[in-house]
C-alpha cells in the first residue's frame, strides 16, 4: 500500500534516506541561521569520528563517544524536514540553537537564553498541535541547562520565544506587542522543533544568542565589532553547553 510522508515509519525512513541503525544520532542539534558554510564546517570539526554527510546542510558524527547530528536550517519549514525524520528514526533529544531579536530589556548581548516555551506563529507547529498556540520544552532539560550555565558562571536567561514565520515583517508596533505579553525573543525555528519533539515524545530545548535587540531598535545591519565579538564568545558557550547536555541519560 502506497504511503505519503505522514504515515512513514522508522524503517521506511531508514529506507528513504539509506540509513543505517548506527548512523542514527541520539542528539540533534539544529542551528537556525540563513549562512551554512562556516557552521557546517566547524562541526565537521567537532565530529570527527566516524563522520556521516546524509544532506548538504548537516553532519553526523561521535563527540565523546556520543553520536550527535547537526543540521543548519533557517525557519520552520526547513527545521521541520530534519527534526520531523529524525524524530521518528528514533532521535531522542533536540537541542535547537541559533539567534533571536530581543524583546525584553532584561536581556542583554552575552546572555544565553534557554527557551522554555515557544508561542506558535511558526506556521508548522500548528500541524502537530492544531488549536494550540504554546508548546514547551523538557523541564528535566531546561534544569541540566541552567545547571551548568550556574557552574561555569555563564550568564543566562529563561522565558518564552515567540516564533515567526515572517521576519521581515517586524515593526514597531508587532515588537512592543510580543514585549508586552512577556516574551524574551523572537526567532524563526524554536516552536516547530519544540512541537515535533512533543508529538513524538522526545525532549527538546532551545539555548539562543542574541543577535539584534530589536525592543531597543538594533538590527542586524547595526552592530557593531564589539556586538560581533560577544555573540561570537556566546556561541562557543552555547556549542559547549549543547555537547555538555547531549552527553546527559535522562
């Protein structure tokens, strides 16, 4: 009987994509960001063992002994190709990285953000959870971020996401309407693996660095070298704190 996407299995996915059973990674880290070529390589880096190219924009690979999948997307529908195959191959823990536009004057350049929610205006969410319109990440996950963030003496902060499907339609006016129902940020990429990570009963978390604090009027085409330097030093904070919670058995 004929099958569409929706109704693949395990092993029809590990079909689609020639997959073996060892290639599958027990983390996914899924980095939202439009440029590819320098993330892609730097993992390359990372995961040096036993390496595995299955698409252009990812890389699977061991790191400590733990294998571990990496993938650039930029917005939902992209995330939701790599999170929606993985998640049914048996993939247990997302972690998804990449930027966000501030919301929020208690958030500051250098701060990580560990999301704990992502409200869904994404535009795939709303196909796993229709009605829905918040979707949350592993409390057990968050926790072990904020752990280790209080070890290593990183700043961080927690709250919710709001999600976009459109970012080049930000204003004014839609930016103090997301500040003022309490968000933190704004990204493109966090409730759609939020939510396939629920419909498929894994665990996901979001640790974002920000890029443009659009409350305050920054926008990419605004920062400056010492903005730069900072996310740079947030980023390999992120990376570091990513490996550290991919290591973790809950």
């Amino acid at each position: 009987m004929m099958k569409l996407y929706g109704e693949f299995t395990k092993e029809d996915w590990m079909n689609a994509l020639g997959i073996e059973e060892k290639n599958i990674p027990n983390t996914f880290i899924l980095h939202g960001e439009w440029e590819h070529e320098d993330n892609l390589e730097l993992w390359k880096n990372l995961l040096q063992a036993d390496q595995w190219h299955p698409t252009w924009n990812t890389v699977i690979g061991e790191y400590s002994q733990q294998k571990i999948g990496f993938s650039n997307v930029f917005g939902g529908p992209h995330a939701s190709i790599i999170a929606h195959r993985y998640a049914v191959l048996g993939t247990d823990k997302f972690i998804q990285t990449g930027y966000f536009g501030g919301l929020s004057h208690h958030v500051q350049y250098g701060d990580i953000f560990i999301v704990t929610g992502a409200y869904m205006e994404d535009g795939v969410s709303q196909w796993y959870f229709p009605g829905e319109t918040m979707v949350y990440a592993d409390s057990g996950f968050v926790q072990a971020a904020i752990d280790y963030c209080e070890e290593k003496g990183y700043r961080y902060v927690t709250g919710s996401v709001f999600s976009t499907s459109a970012m080049l339609m930000e204003t004014t006016e839609l930016v103090k309407r997301w500040s003022e129902d309490g968000h933190i940020g704004v990204d493109m990429e966090t409730a759609t693996t939020f939510a396939i990570a629920k419909k498929f009963n894994r665990k996901a978390v979001g640790l974002l660095n920000l890029s443009d604090h659009i409350l305050q009027g920054d926008t990419f085409y605004t920062a400056t070298e010492e903005i730069r330097v900072i996310e740079a030093e947030t980023d390999r904070r992120i990376r570091e704190l990513s490996l550290y919670l991919a290591s973790l058995k809950f």
